[in-house]
C-alpha cells in the first residue's frame, strides 16, 4: 500500500494547481493497487487535494482508495456537521500520539505524524515560513518525496 499526504498553504495563489495536482495523483496511483492518502482538511490546499482523490476514486473503481481525514485533536463538528464528514471522507482519525499535546502544538506534530506515515507528500509551497514550509522541511528531512506543485522554486526547502 502507497500513502500519501497533503502539506500546503491555506491559499493557492496560482493557477493550475488544481489540474496539476490531479496530474500527479494520476501518476502515483500507476505505481499500486492499494492507496491511503492523508489530509488534514485545513485550507484551500488541502480541499483541493480532497477533492482530486474523490475525483480519482471516480476515475479508478478498480483501486483500493482512501482518503483519511487526520484532525490534531476532537472537535464538536464532527458531531454538528456529521453527514458532511461521512460523506466526503473514508476515514476520520485522530492519532493517539496527539492525546497529550497541548492544542497549540497539536497541528504541527499531527502534520509531522501524516508525514511519518507517508511514502510521498504532495505539496503546495511558495514561502520560506510558516506550518506548511515546517512540514516540507521535515518531510525531505526524513527522506520522504515531496512533490512541490508551487511554480516557485524555494532555495530553503
């Protein structure tokens, strides 16, 4: 099984994000039958990247394909907005490393756990800060491929 997660900024400032991003899903899923992506469900980035493994789970009824959404910690919209989160993901999981974590810090080690998790991370980077770029960071530092969709080439990343 391929597992593969989403880092990316709340906003996309370019445009073909979303066509390239299917691209390269497109491209992962010729390399097994069994796919578990990650996501965070965030920002902009994030929903589009939801949204291109619905699309390919579409395209590809012969795969095995499932889309987790991964939360830091437990949040009363999961029970208010019940039907919503049932309907657009596979999975909902909360990590048990995170049970601990002060909330301030539970994103970033839950970005960190989807990375541990994941053969490849697809990316929407265009800045040299913030969580997202942290997350990249972390992931080349493991070893992990990271597919930048961002036009701009970062010199820290």
């Amino acid at each position: 099984m391929k597992v593969c997660t989403f880092a990316g900024h709340r906003e996309v400032y370019q445009s073909g994000i979303g066509e390239r991003l299917e691209l390269e899903i497109e491209k992962l899923l010729q390399a097994d039958h069994e796919f578990l992506f990650l996501t965070g469900g965030m920002g902009l980035f994030d929903g589009m990247g939801a949204g291109a493994v619905r699309a390919a789970k579409r395209r590809h009824p012969e795969k095995s394909i499932t889309l987790a959404l991964v939360l830091p910690y437990p949040s009363n919209r999961l029970n208010t907005d019940k039907e919503y989160y049932e309907s657009s993901y596979d999975q909902i999981m909360i990590p048990e490393e995170l049970d601990a974590a002060h909330y301030k810090a539970a994103i970033g080690l839950r970005n960190r756990w989807m990375v541990d998790q994941a053969d490849t991370v697809i990316a929407y980077v265009c800045r040299d800060f913030g969580g997202a770029w942290t997350t990249v960071r972390y992931a080349q530092r493991q070893g992990k491929t990271v597919i930048n969709l961002a036009e701009i080439e970062l010199s820290r990343v």
